[in-house]
C-alpha cells in the first residue's frame, strides 16, 4: 500500500508497470541477444529458450573472442553457470562498431 499507484493492473502490457528480470527474459525469446559469458567471449544469436538457471539455448550463433567473429555455429547450449549477462541486440548484427 505503498502508493504504487497501479497495483491491480495485472501486467497488461502499459509501459508505467514495473517489469521483472523474469518479464524481460520471457519477452526477448525469439529474438536477437549477445550473451556474454565470464570468460569474456560473446555469442550472439537467436534466444530459442532459457530456463530459470539461465542455462540458454541459441540458434544462428556466431562466437566472438576480443571483439572478432571465432566460429559460427547452426544451434549452440550454454550452461547457465557461465553467463554473465544477456543482452538484446538493439541493432542488426554487423551495424555497429
């Protein structure tokens, strides 16, 4: 009762409501991400699922180590323990840098 103001709205997609780590994970499937991982290498591809370990499954992935594209692989599998971040990409592959 802490004066959130849209408490009983359910989610309905308003862009005033609060969205949860869980909200985005579930909303960029399907779509572009770079997943990076701690040992610094970056994949970057289409999000096919994750789990609530953030174990990932990727598709069209491409691998880049320092910033150069390493290998490209059909589907790929990261253990969740390995990822840092995931990121949607904001920009086609390519456009930036």
């Amino acid at each position: 009762m802490s004066g959130g103001g849209s408490m009983g709205s359910g989610g309905g997609g308003g862009s005033s409501s609060t969205k949860t780590p869980s909200d985005f994970l579930k909303s960029i499937r399907g779509r572009p991400v770079v997943v990076k991982l701690n040992s610094g290498v970056d994949y970057r591809g289409i999000l096919a699922c994750l789990d609530g370990y953030m174990n990932i499954a990727m598709e069209q992935t491409e691998e880049y180590v320092n910033g150069q594209l390493k290998n490209k692989y059909g589907d790929a599998f990261i253990r969740g323990n390995n990822v840092l971040y995931i990121s949607t990409s904001k920009r086609t592959l390519g456009d930036g840098a």
